[in-house]
C-alpha cells in the first residue's frame, strides 16, 4: 500500500475541500464530516453536531488553567467544529490544518462570526505541532488521525503541548475483523481513495495513548448511528466498481507510469474511497469510533 506524507495530504484536501463544502454529505452546513443520528437527535443540524455536541459536554469538564479552557482541534479543516464549540462555550481555541485552502476558508468563518479575538487556524502538522501552541486544556481530532504518518508521533506530540488532567478526543473510523480477500480489497481502496496512512483497531488505539501517557475514560461506537447507502451512495456503486476494475485490468495491457489507477485517484479517489468505506462500514470491517482519553 502507497504511504502518503503530509504533501501528498495538503494537496488532497486542497484539491477536494470545495468539492466536499459544495457536494458532500454535510453540504450547504460547512461541515465535511460524518453526521450521527445519535440518541436524542431529530433533525439533521443536530446530526452534524453531535460529536461537537459531545466534545462540548467534555469540555465543560474540564477548566483553563488562566481563564477560559483552551481547546486544540487537530486537522480543522475549515473551521466549523471550532466555531460552532466557541458559540455554545467560553472557550478559547486553535485549529491545525496542512492545507492553506482550509485555512483561508476557517479564517474567512472565524472573522465573518466574530471569533477572531478567540479562535485561531494555524497551517501545521499535528504530527510536528508549531511551537507556539500553548498548555491545551482539551484536544479533539474528527476524522484526521487516519491521515497521520505516524501514530506514536500524533500521541507524542499530544503529551506534548495537553496539561495533566486533560483530554484527548479522538473520533474516527477503525479497524474490525476483516480477513477476506474482499475485506482487504475494499480497505485498499478506501486507504488508497481517502489517502489513509494509520487503521489501527480501537484496542491499538487505547495501548498507543496509555503508552504515552493517557488512560481511557470511554470508547463509544458510533457506527449504529451513521447515514450507509444513501441515494446518493447507491447511485454512485456500480459506476465505482466498473471504473476501479476497469483501471485495475487495463494497467497490465498499458503499463501506465504512474499507474492508471493512481491517475484516477488524483481525480475521483474520494468517490472510490468513500463508496468502499461505505460497503467496510456496513459489512463491519471498519467502525466509528468516539474515543476519550485523559493525560496522566
């Protein structure tokens, strides 16, 4: 499998952020993450909002150590979770992201709601964070650790710049039982599609963090709760298939450098991937984690 460095990154979600704002599943919301239709929720803003809604919750628990806590979001994308948290709490917060698109965008939301003198969006890498962030009171990542080269780095660096006493919230998806040829077919394509460097299992997970200094407060699977094979998903199923088979057979005959595959990625991975992290979801390869941690 292709490993893919924060470069490689930056320019996926360069390439793909407007197309994720304007066609994703949380398009017209500026969110580009999962909705959960968790316990409690009735319409579909609440749906985007649930994890913030969690992370909310956590991080009333905890409290600054000079003033208002400071809350670090680690791959920010365009700054929507960060925003949102600041109008429901008196908080202070900054957000890391690898792409300048992103960045422009969450800064441009940060001005236009009137959070600029509490939120800040950084270009950065939360596996090698700028030196200037300071003592974090709670630190979440939506749907970026998988992105991460390196996990142990990601943990090191959160021990890093967390305070005792703090959080650490991870939601994302991870590894299940999945031995089949067509198990890993599909994770393949997801990795490959969505530039997937660390699918670890949530067990991984809990030793790296207690490794580095957190110990588990909760683990709570989302997975029941997700939107699987909407309309727009099945519609997009076949056409995924034929045109990754496609890609796969044809190479042989064409002997592509890059191969054609890796062309079409460039281009159409999100869709490829995101179709085959439907099918692992549903098929309980992979599921969707809400993780919480709290630094010794």
């Amino acid at each position: 499998m292709p490993r893919f460095d924060a470069e490689d990154i930056r320019r996926y979600y360069d390439r793909h952020t407007p197309a994720f704002l304007s066609r994703g599943q949380g398009r017209g919301t500026g969110s580009i993450h999962r909705a959960v239709w968790g316990p409690g929720v009735t319409t579909r803003r609440e749906a985007f909002h649930y994890v913030h809604d969690r992370i909310a919750d956590l991080a009333r628990s905890v409290s600054g150590t000079s003033g208002a806590a400071h809350l670090l979001d680690l791959g920010c994308g365009v700054g929507a979770s960060l925003c949102y948290l600041a109008t429901q709490l008196e908080i202070r917060g900054t957000g890391v992201t690898l792409s300048p698109v992103q960045r422009t965008i969450a800064e441009a939301r940060i001005h236009d709601d009137g959070l600029s003198d509490r939120l800040r969006c950084i270009d950065g890498d939360f596996n090698a964070l700028p030196p200037d962030v300071e003592a974090i009171d709670l630190a979440y990542a939506i749907e970026s650790f998988v992105h991460g080269a390196s996990p142990h780095r990601f943990f090191a660096e959160c021990q890093r710049v967390v305070r005792p006493g703090g959080l650490l919230v991870i939601c994302d998806d991870f590894m299940r039982a999945a031995s089949s040829h067509e198990s890993r077919r599909a994770l393949d394509r997801f990795r490959e599609g969505w530039h997937i460097n660390t699918l670890i299992s949530r067990d991984g997970l809990v030793e790296l963090g207690q490794a580095a200094g957190f110990e588990l407060d909760s683990a709570t699977d989302l997975t029941p709760w997700l939107e699987l094979y909407r309309a727009r998903d099945r519609f997009l199923a076949m056409p995924a298939n034929v045109f990754d088979w496609a890609c796969r057979s044809l190479q042989p005959l064409l002997r592509l450098d890059p191969p054609l595959i890796d062309c079409a990625n460039r281009r159409f991975g999100h869709l490829l991937g995101g179709h085959a992290l439907q099918t692992c979801l549903a098929r309980g390869w992979v599921g969707y984690d809400l993780v919480v941690f709290r630094r010794r």
